[in-house]
C-alpha cells in the first residue's frame, strides 16, 4: 500500500516537472484572433498568453510612401512596443513596417507588424494618431509552461 502511494507520489512529481517542457498548444496565441493577430491603437495595451502585457508606444521615422503620391519605394516606419510579463520590468521592441528587422522576439512571443494605418498624406502633419495590427506567435524553438 505504502508502495503505491510513493509511486502515485512520484508520478505525480514527475508529470509537474515535466509540465513545463511540453510543446506548445497549437492554435493562436490566447489574446489574439483566428490569424494571431491583434490590432492596438496608439498607447493602447492588451495581454497576450495571459500574462504579457503589450502596449503600442509609439511611431518613429515614418518615411512611408503617402496615401496621394505615387513612390518608387514603400518607405518606411518604426514602430516600438513596450513589453512587460508578469510585473518584470519592461523592454521596448523596435519593429519596421517595410525594412528589417520585421519582426522581434521577447523571450517566448515573436511579434510582426501586419499594417500600420494612417499612412501619411503628402503636405500634411504627421497621423495624430495610430493604429497597428500586430502578428503574434510563439518563438520558434521554445518551449512553455
């Protein structure tokens, strides 16, 4: 009996030990649709996987082609996301729309820029305001609790 009961005891301590090395659930990333992606505006922040909080921090160098001209090139724009999980301090991703890098990595998420709207419009101010649809998947390689 006692016997059993270590068995069951070490089984169980074995299968939480190994919980964390398991594979990743398929389907999205929790927090994002169908096509793991978001969309966020400016200063905007959502939670993804249920415990990394993402907030849209800003746009910089936005050289992109505008809306009433035509381009040779698409330009370019730098978008920057604040990340923090579970109340550790928080790192910024620099991420460009048309010129790499595309995307970047923060430990266990990789984040892509899908579209970045407004673009500019030629003898106007930059967009007051922004919106940016946002790819999320898990980094290649890892593995989640």
């Amino acid at each position: 009996m006692r016997v059993l009961a270590v068995r069951l005891i070490l089984a169980g301590l074995v299968a939480m030990g190994t919980a964390g090395c398991l594979p990743p659930a398929s389907g999205p990333v929790p927090g994002t649709n169908e096509q793991q992606e978001v969309t966020l505006t400016l200063g905007q922040t959502i939670v993804v996987d249920g415990r990394v909080h993402v907030t849209f921090g800003r746009v910089g160098d936005d050289s992109r082609c505008p809306a009433n001209v035509a381009c040779v090139t698409a330009g370019n724009a730098v978008v920057s996301l604040l990340i923090q999980e579970r109340g550790e301090r928080s790192e910024t991703l620099q991420i460009n729309t048309h010129t790499e890098p595309r995307s970047a990595t923060d430990e266990e998420l990789r984040f892509e820029v899908v579209s970045l709207e407004p673009a500019p419009t030629a003898g106007q101010d930059p967009p007051a305001s922004y919106t940016v649809r946002l790819r999320i998947t898990r980094a290649r390689g890892k593995l989640f609790a």
